[in-house]
C-alpha cells in the first residue's frame, strides 16, 4: 500500500495493559500508529469527559511509525486530544481495547472502551472495540489475533457504513467463528460491600452480579457464551424510534 | 391517592444546584420524595461508575415526606445507591434534573443526567431527565413547571413503555408548546486551551463548539431552538439495528 493507513489506538484498562499492547502488535501490520491512552484504569468510566480541570499529556515512545503518548483523563478525553491535538490528520481507523473483560450486553454503556469507540464514531472515523471476556491482567489474547486480523482488513479495506461503529467481543479459549449480533438485554443487581469506620462514618464499595434476560442466540452475550465472537453494529442516537409515534400522541395533546 | 407514589430525584449539577430544588419542589405535590445527588458537580461524567473507592453518603435533611442525601459519586452511583441502599421499595418514578444547560442531541452520552435516566430505565423504572438550555446557576426554571407538571401526572397515571425513558429539553424563555422528537445529529468541534507551565509541562483544558448537522425539524435541538420543549423517548440498546443483516453477509463469512 502506497500511503500507509493512520490507525488511531486507545483503551480504558490504562497505557500499560497487556491488551493495548497486543492490539497494537497486530496494528503495527496495517499502518501508522498513534496510541493516546489512559495514564490511569479508567474501565466504568463510560462517555465522562473532563472539564474544568486540565488534562496532561505525555510522549513515552517515538519510532518511525509508532507514537504513544499517555494522558492524564478518560478514555473519550484521549480520542479528542488525539483528534484535535496530536495527529495531523484524522485518522483511518480508530481500534480500541483489547479490553480486560467483556463488553457485551449491558456492559457497553459503562464502558470507557466502547465510549472511546462511539466518540470515534461521532467523528465519523471507521471505530471498532475489542474486548476479551477475561478480566485477569494477564489474560491471553493470542486467539483473538486472526479475527481481529480478519475485521480491521474487512474494515480499512471496505469501511464502516456511516454512523455506525463495531462492538466486538471475544469469548474465553476456543472460539467457532464470528456472529453478528444485539446488544443483549441485561441488568446487574447490584451490591455494595459496607466499611463502618471508626468516626460513624459508612462506606460503601459497589459490586453486582450480571444478569442476561435475552434468551435470543442472536444476543452477543449469549453468542459469546456459545463460543462466538459477537459483532455489535453500534450507533451513537439513542432514540427509541418505535416509540416516537406512540408517545406523540400522548404528550403533544397534553 | 390512597398510596402515595415514591419518587426518587437526582442530577448532575450537584446536590445544592438550583435546577434540583426547584425539581423537588415540583415532585412534592405528587408523593414521597428521597434524593440522592452527588455532592459535586458531575456535568460530563456520562455512565461513570465509581469501582474500586468507596462511595460516601450523607443524610441532609429529613422531613416526613421528603429525605434528601448527598453522595460522594457520579448520578449513576447516586441512582445504584438509592435502588439498593437508601429506598426501602423501588421508586414509583425517577426524575432527574432540572439540568443546567441542554442535554438535547448528542449532549446526551456525555451527560450524567442522562446516564442516571438511562439507569433508571435499564432498572425498567419509569425515567424522565429534564434539561432547560440555559448553564447559568441562578437560571429562571419558573416558566418549565407546567410542562414537567403534565409530563409527571401523565407518567405517573399511565406509565411508561418497558424499555423507554424521555429526555425532556426546554429552550430558554417561552414555551410554545410540546414536540416528540428524536436525537438531533450533531458533533462538537473540540478545542483546547493551552497552558505551558514552567516546568515544561503542557497542560490542555477542553472546550468546543457545538454543530448541529439535522435539518429536520422533528430533531430535538432544532424542536428547541423552534421554542418547542422537546421529548425524546430514548433506550439503553445502542444496537444499530437496520444494519445488522448488511454487515451479517461480510462478517460471517470472512
């Protein structure tokens, strides 16, 4: 390829997770590199943003076509600093994660990983997350490898449709092949560990359990409990559009 | 009414906003009402979650029909919080505002209003957010009362769908009346302000302009510039839908 492409990399679980490093082993084979990922573990932190307090950045590592910068603030500040503040042109592709744990069903809207990938996607860029349903620091991602291979090729060599961008999540060990799917309806019942201190004051650690109520073999986490890849389209509107009619004739009469 | 609805309120604002007080006073005339708001400003924190620090609540004031805390955490931990930990039954209804400045079009994924909406919702709790374009702390919230006063009596008569909550936008100034709308599209172009500090470090404070790319006058910043309050029924599925089968044919068969 004469122009080599511009991929743009990032991930919430912090600049130095083994699951950015390895996402951007694979990348290294298609392009350019720019890596601007969280100094900190930001997962849970979703679409946050940081405003009114600054955000510092720092170069760690320059090659020829590799650069990665660490910043100080989340995942979605990283992809608009990198957008309008360290690359010098959009880039082809923004690659996300791979992410310590799943981020299928439920698990998407306190993503800071998919957030990153929905900004990317806002700023209509071809934005794909990657996630791995095994949240140990040292988890093994070598399996992954072909498939992610496989999607970025489709994808740097065809696009995305516009305003839609790929959650893809990966299941532990083996996996049978790749299947498109929902996001999975699903709830977690939460749970907060309590502390007593010794000055009356209670503090509470959040915890919960994941509970699937979509029983479809269409839903990604239920294709991922299959042993499936899951490939989530994703779009950044949250309308309900079946909805829009229904209401209409509710609350513009009142 | 025999049983009086439970109401549960929160925002991003903070627990002394004016927005939130002026919210309260509203939902006193139709039930009991426990607030749980976060202790700081949390305008930008989206889907946040706090795992792995505690989370501090404190009870301010106590009445009979009113109990009102403040939380050391994002809204979603405040909306997490109450369900499992403050409220003794589920809420009748979650209201969450009045928002300080608009959370029409793609302001929605980045607000925390929203997000705890859309947790309410995930919870399949009937959940309105309502937003007034106006960022001001002493803004004038007087001229929405009718309109959240029609949308809360029609929600609490005859619920909402499973799966939708609204996001309520209103303009500054008069109110022509309601529209149902959807999701405006829209980006922002972000810049930053840039401060060099005397040790060589940078550091980079986010702003931007917003732009709005919907022309359609069903678009709910458009609704609102048109004088309208807007309502968008909106859902915690991100699934693009209407591309599922197109990208089927490419995926699953690479």
């Amino acid at each position: 390829m004469a122009n080599r492409p511009l991929i743009f990399i990032t991930n919430d679980d912090g600049y130095n997770a083994k699951g950015l490093k390895h996402l951007i082993s694979i990348m290294q084979d298609y392009g350019d590199i720019v890596v601007v990922a969280p100094q900190k573990q930001m997962s849970g932190k979703s679409h946050s943003i940081t405003v009114g307090s600054p955000l510092k950045l720092t170069l760690n590592n320059e090659e020829q076509s590799l650069q990665e910068y660490s910043l100080e603030g989340t995942p979605v500040d990283c992809v608009k600093m990198a957008f309008n503040k360290v690359l010098n042109r959009l880039p082809d592709l923004l690659v996300a994660g791979i992410n310590h744990g799943s981020n299928a069903s439920i698990n998407t809207i306190y993503s800071g990983t998919m957030a990153a990938v929905m900004e990317g996607c806002a700023e209509n860029i071809p934005s794909i997350g990657f996630s791995l349903n095994d949240d140990k620091s040292d988890a093994d991602f070598s399996f992954c490898t072909k498939y992610i291979r496989s999607i970025t090729e489709e994808v740097l060599n065809n696009g995305l449709d516009k305003n839609i961008c790929l959650n893809v999540n990966f299941p532990q060990g083996q996996i049978e092949g790749m299947k498109v799917c929902h996001q999975a309806e699903a709830y977690w019942d939460e749970d907060f560990d309590v502390e007593e201190k010794d000055e009356g004051k209670t503090f509470y650690w959040l915890s919960g359990t994941y509970h699937c109520t979509d029983k479809s073999p269409q839903a990604d986490y239920n294709a991922m409990m299959n042993h499936y890849a899951s490939i989530v389209p994703m779009h950044v509107d949250f309308t309900a559009y079946n909805f829009i009619d229904k209401i209409r004739t509710k609350f513009e009469t009142l």
